[in-house]
C-alpha cells in the first residue's frame, strides 16, 4: 500500500530535510514515527529537500507499507510521534504509480522579508531581514527577466547535484504589506540554493547597487561567481507542490 501525506515544518531546528547520520532532520523524524505507527521500518520519499533553516507550509511525501491503518493514524497517531516543529496535515492512499518528486508538475516557494532599521525578534527564525529601504518596483522590474526557462546556473549551489541547470521558472510575483515583502515563486523544479540566490540578488537591485537589467547580466552570464550572496534560510518556505488532479489529493489542511 502506497500512502501520500502532507506534511507541515519549522525548519529552524533541523540539519534539513535529507537523512543524515545525526538523525536531526525532518526526514529522520517522520521516518522514526511512521514506523512506530506502521510497525515495520519506513522509508519515505519528498516532493523536495530544504536546507538547514528552511520551512515547509506542505511538503509533501509518501511511503510504502504492509500494515493497514486508518488515515487518522497516518496523520493524528505520526503527529503525536513527531517533534512539535512537525506535523502531518493530510494522509491519502495512492496508486503504487505516483511519486512525490517525480510526479510534481511545479513547486512554489515564498521568501518572507522583514525590510526595516532593526531585526525583528518576535518572529525571529521564520522571516529574513534586510535593515536598508528596498525599492520594490524596481526589485519586480529585475524580477521579469528570469520568468521562463533559462539556464539558471548563476542562481546555482556549487555542490547542487541536479542533472540540468535549466528550469521553468513561472511565477516570481513581489509583494509589499507595510514593512514586510513577500516574494512568490513558482516553478517546474528548482536548483540548490536557487530561490536564495534569486532573492540576495533582487535585494542589490531593491538597494540600488544594481540595476534591474543586472537580473538579466546575471543570468546570461551562468556563472556563479557572478551572482550576489546567498541570501539567509532564515524566511524560506516550501509553500505548495502541484499534481495532477487525477491523483486526488487532499488541499493543505483538508
């Protein structure tokens, strides 16, 4: 039997998503507490791995067992398993077909930026901060030159291990309420770092170290070095991974 679940994270205290030897990432969690529920060991498979510091509003996995269980147990019984920073939003039972990562069809991201004098502490971990005014039209205008798809080496960790550079990179919508800035990304699949490096180089375009058309420059030029600095994990979310309908997953939260 092939179960789906949704899955719901602060990143903060975790080495990541991916399994290390440790045992502190949200993989190595969910594993240990799927298999106390299932009573068998449990190997599950992610629509994507996040960085050391990074969030999911709806990861999405799934694993393959023997035990037969109620959907409640998948998602109340693991829940109860998990660290408070983990919780599993949804179960659905699924063909043996479908696979969180290569059935995706798009990934979305959102960065969260606090844009003000002093870093915020009440929500310190969840948003990342820049202390000096960003100029947010100007950030939209660099923004329009990587929609599509490109070859987005320069947006690209040195240690990623994608087989391709090039990605479709649909949405990069730019939202401003009062002093905090949300950034929306949607695309077919992103690169190690990508979403990070997009934003620390939309920041020298909002700080006016750049121009807009630098975006451009960048991307043309596929090279890392040419980018600006990664910027922190710190406002980074895994917001929303799309599957054909066919599949019938329940949305965030149903």
């Amino acid at each position: 039997m092939r179960i789906a679940l949704g899955v719901e994270y602060d990143g903060s205290e975790f080495n990541g998503w991916q399994s290390q030897p440790d045992g502190r990432t949200v993989q190595d969690n969910l594993q240990l507490a799927i298999s106390q529920i299932a009573s068998e060991k449990i190997s599950i498979i992610a629509a994507g791995r996040t960085d050391t510091g990074v969030h999911a509003l709806e990861q999405v996995i799934h694993f393959d067992t023997q035990s037969n269980r109620p959907l409640s147990a998948w998602v109340r019984g693991v829940s109860a398993l998990l660290p408070k920073s983990i919780a599993v939003l949804w179960a659905h039972v699924i063909p043996e077909e479908f696979h969180a990562r290569f059935s995706a069809q798009a990934r979305s991201y959102q960065y969260v930026l606090i844009n003000r004098p002093t870093r915020s502490a009440v929500h310190h971990g969840k948003v990342g901060w820049y202390h000096a005014p960003l100029e947010v039209n100007a950030m939209r205008e660099g923004a329009q030159h990587l929609l599509g798809e490109h070859d987005f080496s320069s947006f690209r960790a040195a240690e990623c291990q994608a087989k391709s550079p090039v990605k479709n990179l649909a949405q990069l919508d730019i939202h401003q309420q009062g002093e905090t800035i949300i950034f929306d990304l949607t695309a077919n699949a992103f690169l190690h770092h990508m979403v990070r490096n997009i934003i620390g180089c939309l920041v020298y375009v909002g700080n006016g170290q750049r121009k807009p058309e630098w975006m451009r420059e960048v991307l043309l030029a596929r090279e890392r070095k040419f980018a600006a600095p990664t910027f922190s994990p710190d406002g980074l979310y895994l917001r929303h991974i799309q599957y054909e309908t066919k599949w019938q997953l329940p949305q965030r939260g149903g």
